[in-house]
C-alpha cells in the first residue's frame, strides 16, 4: 500500500511540476512580447535576418534527416569541420586536437600517479589535470626568453609521448569510440533534441572562424601570445600593460595553439572548451536521466546567445565555465567516476583561480560540498594525507599569478584592490571617473528579487549587448523548477548546489551585474535544471516540447549579445575574402596594425593609437593606447593641457588616429604629424621631431662661441667651429631627466666621402657606464646637418655626448644640439 501511495504521490507531482514549467514558460515568453523583444530591430537588415532563419531551418532539417538515417555521431561533425579547414587550413584544427591529445595523455599520466585515474584517460576530467599542468608550466617558462614554437612542441609531444608509453604499460590506452561511430536508431524526441545540439554546435564553430573583432581578445587575449612569439617571453610589465600581472591561466592555454595555428588556432582552441563543457554536462547526466533528458543541456547552452558570444571572440569564460563545470563533476560524479576525489579538486579549483579572479568565490562552496560528500561515503574520505596532497596541488596551479603580481608591483591583486595594497604603478581613481576603480557605473545595480528577472528579461543592461535575449528565458524556467524538485523530491544536494550557483552570482552581481561574469556558473544551472526536467509527467513529450521552444528562442536571439554576428552573411563561411572583409568593415584599426608591422620604417618606433580600441595583437609590441590597458597615458595630467609634451616625454614617433570621429587630439596630431598613409577612417601620422623636442639640454650648442662646459679633449676650436677627430672628440655630461627619448641634431662640414660620428655614452646616477648608442654619417665640404631620435635606455640618468670624426683626419663641427620635451 505505502509503495502504491508513493507511486501515487510521484505521479502527482510529476504532473504539478509539468504545469509548473508549463506555466514558467508561458510567463517567460509572455515578458518578452511585453518588453518588446520581437520589435527589437536584431539584424542589419531583413535580408540578413531571413537569411540566417533559412540557413537554420536547413541545418535544423538536415540534421534530422541524417539522424533519422543512422548516421554515426561522428560522422555527423565532418561537414562543419571541413568547413572549419576549407576557412582556415588544416592548421588551426591540427594545432587543436594536437593540444588536446597532449592534455589527455598528461593528465592521465598525472592522475595513474596520484592513484586518482578513473578506466581510461579520453575523458575531460584528464584533459582539464593536463591542461592545469601544461598552463602552469607554460606560467613558469613565459618568465624566460625560451618560449618558441619548436620548445613548445618538442616539450609537451616528448612529455605525452612519454605519458603514453607509461599508460600503454598500464592497459589504459585503449579507446572506445564504438558508440561514436556506431549506426544507431533513435527516437524522435532524441532526434529533434540532437539536432538542436549539433546546430549549436555549427554555430558556435562558425562564429568562430569569423576575424576576431573584439575589444578584450585584440587588446589582451590574444595579444599575450602575439607578443610571447615576438620576445620568446612574457615581460609582466604593468607600465606597458597595466593588466600584464592578472591570472592568466586561460590564456597560457592559447599559446601553443597560438604558435601553431596562428589566431584562428587560439580562437578554436578558446571555443574548444565550450564544446567541452557541453559534451561533460551530457556525460553528467546520461546515467542519471537518460539520454533525452541529458541532452538538453548541450542543446540549450550551445544556442544560448551569450555563447555564441563567448565563442565569436576569445574571452576566458569559455576556460573557467570547464574548470567549474569539472569541479561540480567532481563533486557529484560522472559516468566514469562516481566518487570524487581531492587531489582532482585541488588541481582544477587551483587552476580556475588561475584563470580568474572569479574563480576564487566557489572556493568555499566546493569545499563545503566536498566535506559533506565525504561524510556520506560520495567523496574520497578525509586524511591529513590526503588533504595537504590537494591542498599543495591547489597552489601550485593557483598560487603563482598572484605571487608574481604581489612580487612586480606589491599588490597580489593588481591592479584591483589597489585602494587596499597601494601599489605605486597604480594611481588612485577610477577608469570610469567614479571613484570605485574598475567598476562599471552602467552595471551597479541594486541587489533584489527583481534583479534576476531583470537580468534575463532585460538583459541589454546587463552587458554590451545589441539588444535583449542574452540568455534567453531558459534560467526564468530552469531555476524555480529546480528548486522546487528539489523540495517535491528531497534531494538535498541539489537543493544545496542550486542555493550555492545562486550565491555565487548574487557574490559576482554585488559587484557588476553583469552577465558574461557568471557566464562559468550557467551551465550549473542548465544541469540543475535537466535534473529537475527528468522528473516532469510525460518526459519524452514535455521534454522534447519545452526544450525545443526554449532553443528556438535562444537562435531567433542569436545575434543579440554580439553586434556584430548581426551581419551574418552565409557568404562569411564560405569565402575567405568575405571574411577579410568583415574585418576591415567592423575594425580597420586592425589592418593598419597590420600594414604597420610589414614597414620596416615603422614597426619598431613607438606607436600611439587614439580614439579606437587598441587592437594592441595586431600592432607591435610596446604600442600603447588612450585606454586604461596604457594606464600612464590615459591618467596623465598634461594630456588635454600639454599634448605635445606628453607625447615628446612618452618618446611617440607614430601616431594612429581617427578621422572625424570627434577625436579630441585630432587637431593636434595633425599639426605635429606628417602623413604616411590612410585606410578607411583611420590616419597613420609621423611625429615631426623638431616639433616636439624643443627644451636644450646642452649648454652652448653652437659652438662658434664655445661655452667652458665642452671638453676640448684636443679637439681645436677654429672661426666656425671646432676641428675634432677620433682621437679628440669633444663631449658635455648632460642630464637626460625622465624623458625617454630626445632629438640629437649636428652640423659638421668636412672632406667628401669623409665619415663623422653622432655618439652618446650612457651612464647612471653614479656614473657607471651603460651603453653606447653610435651612427656613422658621410659629410661634404659646404656642411651637412643630421637629426636623429634617440632612446634613453633602462637605469641611464645621464648622457655623455660626442663630437667628432669616424678617423684621425679631422672634420668641422659647428653646432651639436640634444633636446627633450621636457
């Protein structure tokens, strides 16, 4: 009788919470007709629009089709990654799956080591130990001018070619693809529901092989490989970069990729792991729903348009929601491992928090879930073993970006908390001239029960997005429907990680509600959600009804998180010149950066770029910005009053500028420029030096009249000047102040064909020689007049200035001139 009454009871809540989800939806969809989603203008034009609605109703149809024909699985993935190589070669993919190889076989070296393997090592909890490993290492080798794409090959081929020895011994390299590449009858629900996922999945592939446009990838993401593969080394300066000492865990993770698939390389690489997450949350959940129901949480997360956001430019959101998404595996269980285990833990919660410094919040949750597991038998039990194993693994993959920032610049956390720490490389105020650092006015929003559904339904104030729909309405459903399960069900572990996912984003919006910065802690919520769904009255129809409404909203949203995927053109994923075009409509900045480092002339001057983002990966290195990335430019105190002279001190000798975009320099910059050239809107000006260098540092340069502070050294003064060779060259000791560059100017007359040299001796504070800096010039009889900019090197104060001939046959040397901004 109990057990007829609990079947009852069962039956009757599956049937509530189907009305529930039900009626969730309908509100859902009835707040986007209210808030005018469906009038929101989405698409550059209707053209556009109908041409995505057709492209996707075609691969939405065709998918079913080969579904509906057994296809294999991995047969499936052949078209978009043909078409992935037919747009950016063979190179890219390989550079990829080449990593990935390596990350699995190191892992699972690593965790046979620990006694933490599980049956075999193609899975991503081994991915993500060897990828915490390689990161950290590559963390530890950026420090050395060593890094190149032949070390880094060599290294981790050699080190997974020897993991893969040790694993051969061991029985545990075998691979089972049988289910992949098996012809398999499904059914209907599980079709339409797969074909949703693979058309996610085609999205996300190509928004991703579009040029990368966006503002964090040109001028931080990318531009750390870009650079690593200029100087074989990363320079954690902040005065260059004011970011340069930030946890960049995902970003190490680029590098190789970067090395040998160039951009589009690190871009696949950066989407690799959204696929990732996706193929683990299914994996989470198969044997604990079924594989309809485990299904929808792929399906939903890669049609979500804050994914394809993620995925059309680099962020390292991708890179955490994986660690997070294996830490909450860890904790709860997978196919292959039912319970977890502490040192996996360690590994990848140390290697989020070396990722982001988000990642640092789930930190207390993830210990509290795994001592609580612990105490039921679902985790590794607690030792002092044990523990201090995790716990030093933990900071060896987490620990080291912040030690490096504390030992650069005194502030672990640099440049955040700044107002705590008091680094002096980081001046008080604010990038938004509000006073709270790097807090973003437009997303401080007071904490309520209103901002969560403002989040979803309003959600263009929670982020740059074009319009509203970022994240869909599927969180409007899935959260309240997973609570309420939980309580219907009494599964209070997942009642628990609801209540944490949630405090981790009432943590994260306390600060900046702001939606890409809990992008990590998403798909928790997608699988909580899945959970809940498995329990719902009629599973096969509700589910497959619910889900799929839920998917087409998130693609009728596609293109809102991301402006520019508003100009999807089918033309774009087929033809490469369609591609580079996209790139020079969306960000001409970029191909002048381009341009600039194939001119030898240009390519290594100091480069200023104004009124445009810095595409910083696009120029080369040492270009600085008016953007708070070039913090010494951007909160000077001389740069609306001074222009000039801050240009002058900085050492500018190229200028990148806008043309009527209301710059506010662009008048100056014109005055003190020559033009070298100009793309689109953007000018490429060269700085005039006598303009800017115009304060004399040498006492009496004209030396008609020949000052006491020139020492003769030989040299024999005469009525135009003085007649000074090799051996008797005339020198003044000048102090050089701060500035980093000065216009070095001489007028010498001598034999035709005869040489004479412009020569500075650097030295310190305390007189010890640093450098010499050299020119030879040929001179004539009448006179000849050279200028030249020069450099102050590193820790010189002071600059002994020459005068004199290339031989011991003495030339006329009437004026010698050296002038700073400053």
């Amino acid at each position: 009788m109990k057990i007829r009454m609990k079947k009852n009871n069962e039956q009757v809540w599956s049937i509530v919470l189907l009305i529930v989800a039900l009626s969730l939806l309908g509100i859902g969809f009835g707040a986007t007709v209210t808030q005018g989603w469906w009038k929101e203008v989405i698409w550059s034009s209707g053209v556009v629009g109908r041409n995505f609605r057709e492209c996707l109703a075609i691969g939405l149809i065709g998918y079913i089709i080969l579904l509906r024909l057994r296809i294999p699985f991995l047969f499936l993935i052949v078209p978009s990654l043909i078409l992935c190589v037919g747009l950016t070669g063979l190179g890219p993919l390989m550079s990829v799956v080449w990593f990935w190889l390596c990350a699995a076989l190191i892992g699972g070296y690593i965790l046979g080591l620990s006694e933490d393997a599980d049956g075999h090592i193609w899975t991503t909890r081994d991915c993500a130990v060897g990828f915490a490993i390689i990161g950290s290492l590559i963390g530890l080798l950026v420090h050395f001018p060593i890094c190149t794409p032949a070390v880094l090959f060599v290294l981790f081929s050699s080190a997974a070619l020897f993991s893969a020895c040790r694993l051969q011994k061991n029985g545990r390299l075998h691979i089972k693809l049988e289910n992949l590449l098996a012809f398999q009858r499904r059914p209907w629900p599980e079709i339409i529901i797969l074909a949703f996922v693979l058309a996610g999945a085609t999205l996300v592939l190509m928004v991703t092989m579009l040029p990368d446009i966006g503002h964090d990838a040109l001028s931080m993401h990318l531009n750390i490989p870009a650079r690593i593969l200029e100087s074989k080394l990363w320079k954690f300066d902040v005065t260059q970069y004011t970011w340069a000492v930030e946890p960049m865990g995902a970003n190490w993770l680029l590098v190789p990729s970067y090395f040998l698939g160039g951009e589009q390389g690190a871009r696949l690489m950066s989407s690799s792991f959204l696929f990732a997450t996706a193929w683990l949350s299914y994996r989470m959940m198969k044997h604990r729903v079924g594989s309809l129901a485990a299904l929808t949480v792929p399906a939903i997360l890669l049609t979500l348009p804050l994914t394809l956001m993620i995925a059309s430019s680099v962020f390292v959101e991708s890179a955490l929601g994986f660690y997070f998404l294996i830490c909450f595996a860890e904790l709860i269980g997978t196919t292959n491992v039912t319970n977890g285990r502490w040192f996996v833990m360690g590994v990848t919660a140390g290697y989020a928090c070396a990722i982001k410094l988000l990642g640092a919040p789930i930190i207390p949750l993830l210990l509290a879930g795994a001592w609580i597991r612990s105490r039921t038998g679902k985790f590794q039990s607690v030792t002092f073993a044990v523990v201090a194993i995790a716990v030093i693994a933990f900071f060896v993959c987490g620990l080291p970006p912040y030690l490096v920032a504390y030992w650069k610049t005194g502030n672990p956390f640099f440049p955040f908390y700044n107002d705590i720490f008091h680094s002096p490389f980081f001046s008080t105020g604010s990038v938004f001239g509000n006073g709270r650092g790097f807090s973003n006015p437009m997303y401080e929003k007071p904490l309520s029960i209103q901002l969560f559904w403002d989040a979803v339904i309003s959600s263009k104030g929670f982020g740059e997005s074009a319009a509203n729909g970022a994240v869909g309405i599927v969180l409007l459903i899935f959260f309240p429907l997973s609570v309420l399960s939980a309580i219907v069900h009494r599964r209070w572990a997942m009642l628990t990680a609801i209540m944490a996912a949630m405090f981790y984003v009432v943590l994260v919006f306390n600060s900046q509600a702001y939606l890409r910065y809990i992008y990590q802690i998403i798909p928790w919520f997608l699988i909580l959600g899945c959970w809940a769904l498995s329990g719902i009255a009629y599973p096969r129809i509700s589910t497959t009804l619910l889900v799929s409404v839920l998917c087409l909203i998130n693609l009728a949203r596609f293109p809102v998180a991301s402006g520019p995927l508003q100009q999807f053109d089918p033309s774009l994923f087929l033809d490469r010149a369609a591609g580079e075009a996209f790139l020079v409509r969306n960000k001409p900045v970029a191909v002048v950066g381009d341009i600039i480092r194939k001119m030898d002339d240009l390519s290594h001057r100091q480069i200023l770029v104004l009124g445009t983002d810095p595409v910083f990966s696009h120029f080369p290195g040492g270009t600085i910005a008016d953007s708070w990335h070039s913090w010494s430019f951007f909160t000077s105190d001389i740069k609306f009053t001074h222009f000039g002279r801050l240009i002058g001190q900085l050492g500018i000798e190229v200028i990148v500028h806008t043309i009527g975009q209301n710059e506010p320099h662009e008048a100056e910059v014109m005055n003190l420029t020559d033009e070298v050239f100009r793309f689109h809107n953007i000018r490429v000006g060269l700085v005039k030096p006598e303009l800017l260098y115009t304060r004399e540092r040498i006492v009496g340069p004209d030396l008609h009249k020949l000052e006491p502070s020139w020492k003769l050294n030989g040299a024999i003064p005469t009525a135009s000047g003085v007649d000074a060779s090799v051996n008797s060259a005339i020198t003044q000791t000048v102090d050089f102040g701060l500035n980093k560059k000065a216009l070095l100017e001489m007028k010498v007359a001598c034999p035709e064909n005869d040489l004479f040299r412009s020569q500075i001796n650097w030295t310190n504070a305390k007189d010890v020689f640093i450098s010499t800096d050299i020119e030879l010039h040929p001179c004539k009889p009448e006179g000849i007049t050279i200028r030249r900019v020069i450099t102050r090197p590193e820790g010189a104060v002071k600059a002994i200035v020459y005068g004199g001939g290339q031989t011991d046959q003495a030339v006329n040397i009437r004026e010698i001139s050296l002038r700073t901004a400053d």
